[in-house]
C-alpha cells in the first residue's frame, strides 16, 4: 500500500514536471524582465545582491554552464524545483497517515495552484522557495513523529539554504520558534539539537549577511523602499482577499480544512506545529500593512497535505464517498479553466479572447492599465527595445561610440542591453537600479549617453545637450515600456562617478 502510494506520489509530480516542460517547450512567450537580471546577476558572482541572496544565481550559473542559454534551459530548473515541491507535498501526506484520494487531492491542489503555476513558469529564486518551504514542512512533520536529531540537522540544512535563497524562509524559521513554544516540541528545547540547527542555517546564511554588512545592508533599504512605495497602495484587505485569486477559493477551502485538521483532529494530535507555523507567518503578513498576497504562497502546501487527509478520511464515511471523485474533479476541472491566466499556454490573441470570454481583465501593471497582466506583459519588448538602442548607437560617428554607454532607468532595460548584446552592437550599459548600481565602470571615460525614458528636462542636469532620438513601441509590453523615449546626451556636466554617487534606486 505505501509503495503504491509514493508511485502515486511520483506520477503526480512528473505531471508537474510534464505541464512545466511542455509550456517552456512550446509556448511561454519571451524571456521575462527577472530573468534578464538574473542573468545579468550569474555574470557577476558575489555573496549577495540587493534585492536576493546568491543561491539562486548560483544554481543559474550552473543550469547555463550545463544545459546552455536557450529559454528552455533556463526554465528547467524552476520546471524541477516545482516537482520537487509537489513530491515532498506528497511525502507529507504520507507521513500523515494519507492514502491515494488524500495523496490526489492535496497534489492536484498544488499543481494547478496558480500562483505556484505562474511563479514556477520563469527562473527566479520563487519557485526554490516552495520546493524549500515543502522540504522544511516534511521534515517538520518527520520532527513532530520521530524527533530524531538527525532530523534537526536537516531542518537546519533547509532553513539555511532556503534563507540563501530567500529571506523570507525566515518567517518559517520565527514560525518554528512560535511552534516549540506551543506544541509538545518544546521538549527538545531541553536537547542541543535546536540549537545545533539554528547555528547550521546562520552558517549558510552567513555569506549574505556577511555581504550585507560590509555593503551598507542595502537589502534593508531594499526592503524599506518597497514596502514605502512600491508596494505602499496594498491594504490588509488586498492581502486577505488576494489568497482566494492566487491560490483558488476551492483550494483555500482545502487549505482551511488542513489547518483545523492539524489544530483539532485526534489523528493529527501530535502534529500541530504546521498549523502554528502558518499562524505565525499570517500574523506576522498581517501585520505589516503593505504585504504581497503571494508571500504566504509557499506555506500552503503543508495545509494541502493535511487538508487531503481529512478530505480521505471523510470519504470513508457513509454518505460521503461521492468526494473521492468529485473532489479531484472539481479541482481539475477549476485548474484547467484557470490555467491560461497563470501560465503562458495560449497564443497571445487567444489569450485575450479567453480573458474576455471568462470576464477576467487584467490587473494593472504596477499601477499602469495593461493589456496583459504583468506577469506576462513583462515577457515582451525587450528585443524590439534593444533593436532600437542598436540604431541610436550605430548611427554615431565611430569614434564616439567608443566612449558611449547607454544609462537604463531599471534593471529589466539594463538586462536586456547586456542579454541582446550578442545579437545588437550595443555599448556598455549603466543603471542605478539595484545591483546594476554597484556594477558600473566609475573610470570609464564617457562622452555620450544613450538614455532610455526620462524627459529631456532631468537629464539635463547632467548633460549640456539632449535631445530625442527615437521611441520605443511594443504593443504587449508593460505600459512604462512603452512609447518610451530615447535619448542622447552629450557633454558631460557631472562625471560618471559624480552621477552614480547621487544617483542610487533600490526598490
């Protein structure tokens, strides 16, 4: 019986795996903004970046050196870690006492979720992070059963490189902190191992503090200005109401019976922990007045797992054996109707349609009206834009291109300059947008600037001459990419270091 379920576990998770593949195989639109400067990242090794530790830009550094620089390649590793996420989904499970329905309910609820479908569809450290988040919460509910130290090493091991990946393991890290207090874990306060496991994830993650520290810690001013303007037009109520768009009202009902299941069941009597951990991370969401709905993404498959246990329990009962197929049906079918709005499957124009057919318009584009979401919108633009840069720089005198660069407002622009540049003759490019900003040739001799966006007015405070030299159209791209002018400015009125030390955008 456990056998057939772990191959059931499998199956499941190589669907995943086959849903990822083939969207990167034939459809998946261009590469996405985030990638061009996770990209532009693996260029430049380092123990951190402003906005993310290194771990992820290791593993693309790795997946480029191996599988080479295709788009589907690059997309291979999210496509794996959204597997992985999904079997160790599975795993929990099965250490929970779930059989097949179970085991079928809770993946099917991961794999057609369609924040995990969209985040795992482009290479960012998003979709390690839920294949982290499903790691600790199996080890966690191992812990709660066995509480052998060996599984405290691994939970340290996890915790570690999932804050590597993403410092937003830390709120699973508070969370079991919460958890030991609260639940019978708390007995392994009296042993080494918590502490043995605390000191194992601050080695690994030792690098990006480290680099934090002697960098001025720009991720907390990262950190800060998101939260103060980019992200400042969120509500509580948008995070609240956000769960049921980005995880599916069928799944959070799934979701929710998971959580009372570790809170109030019998069976589920010495697992608690997971429910507290949840707790905790909502709370902690919660309070901060301007959180992403999608941060506690990566929390929900430990409340799938125990949701599809009590959902198999019920259909053992009379009455209650017509869930066993019409649970799994329901989740399928919803999946299926809502998975062109989170992974790129239909043609453009087809995708209109179909948005327009269900009554679903897309949401704004970080407060620009778009004609695709964003998280499409931002897969489109970025050749047409290099192309047009190439013109500008290509209708120079030789001589002066030889001290042009091109100055990028952020850091998808600047990716794009640095990702075509093997396609287009372009020249070097400088942005003061996040790490782009430590990256710039402050000895470069410079005599021309290419500018993309801005007016003419600002730019003149660094610059005696600027004027326009093209605009940049793209129909599908974000809205700010769009009829966005270029320019070019001559004679530098403030050097190129005197710039870059006033100039400085992380966000």
């Amino acid at each position: 019986m456990k056998n057939r379920v772990l191959v059931l576990i499998g199956g499941l998770a190589l669907v995943k795996l086959a849903i990822h593949l083939a969207t990167n195989a034939f459809g998946g639109y261009g590469i996405f903004r985030d990638e061009l400067y996770y990209i532009a990242c693996s260029n430049r090794p380092a123990a951190g970046y402003v906005d993310q530790p290194p771990l992820s830009i290791y593993l693309l550094s790795l997946s480029r050196m191996l599988f080479g620089e295709s788009l589907f390649a690059l997309r291979l590793l999210p496509a794996v870690a959204a597997a992985a996420a999904v079997f160790f989904t599975g795993l929990m499970v099965r250490r929970l006492g779930g059989a097949a329905v179970a085991v079928t309910l809770a993946l099917l609820a991961l794999i057609f979720t369609p924040l995990h479908l969209g985040m795992c569809s482009f290479y960012s450290m998003n979709s390690f992070d839920w294949f982290f988040w499903s790691a600790a919460g199996f080890t966690l509910i191992r812990l709660c059963q066995r509480g052998e130290s060996r599984d405290w090493l691994i939970m340290g091991l996890v915790l570690g490189l999932g804050c590597l990946n993403k410092v937003g393991m830390l709120w699973f890290g508070f969370g079991l902190f919460i958890a030991l207090l609260a639940t019978p874990l708390r007995r392994h306060l009296r042993t080494p191992w918590p502490y043995v496991a605390a000191v194992l994830a601050l080695i690994l993650f030792s690098p990006f503090l480290i680099w934090n520290a002697a960098n001025g810690f720009p991720h907390i001013e990262f950190m800060r200005n998101a939260t103060q303007y980019k992200y400042a037009s969120l509500t509580r109520l948008d995070f609240v109401l956000g769960q049921l768009l980005i995880i599916n009202p069928l799944h959070i009902v799934l979701a929710l019976a998971g959580l009372g299941h570790y809170l109030f069941s019998r069976t589920a009597a010495g697992v608690r922990a997971p429910a507290w951990i949840f707790l905790s991370v909502f709370a902690i969401l919660l309070f901060n007045p301007h959180s992403k709905p999608e941060y506690l993404g990566p929390a929900y498959p430990m409340l799938f797992a125990a949701g599809g246990v009590l959902a198999g329990e019920l259909c053992r009962r009379r009455f209650w054996g017509w869930l066993r197929i019409a649970a799994p049906s329901l989740i399928v079918i919803s999946g299926l109707a809502i998975l062109p709005m989170a992974l790129p499957v239909l043609p453009v124009e087809t995708f209109l349609r179909y948005a327009s057919t269900i009554g679903v318009n897309p949401p704004s584009a970080e407060g620009h009206d778009s004609e695709l979401p964003q998280h499409y919108a931002d897969r489109f633009g970025w050749e047409e834009m290099a192309a047009v840069l190439s013109e500008i720089y290509l209708s120079l005198p030789e001589r002066e291109r030889a001290t042009t660069v091109i100055y990028a407002q952020n850091y998808g622009e600047a990716g794009a300059v640095e990702y075509y540049s093997s396609d287009y003759p372009l020249p070097p490019v400088i942005s003061p947008h996040n790490s782009f900003w430590y990256w710039w040739d402050l000895d470069a001799e410079v005599s021309t600037i290419i500018i993309i966006g801005g007016n003419v007015e600002d730019h003149l405070d660094s610059l005696e001459r600027v004027e326009q030299a093209a605009t940049i159209r793209c129909r599908f791209c974000v809205p700010y990419e769009n009829d966005l002018p270029v320019y070019i400015g001559r004679g530098l009125i403030r050097s190129v270091r005197e710039i870059h030390g006033s100039d400085r955008h992380f966000i």
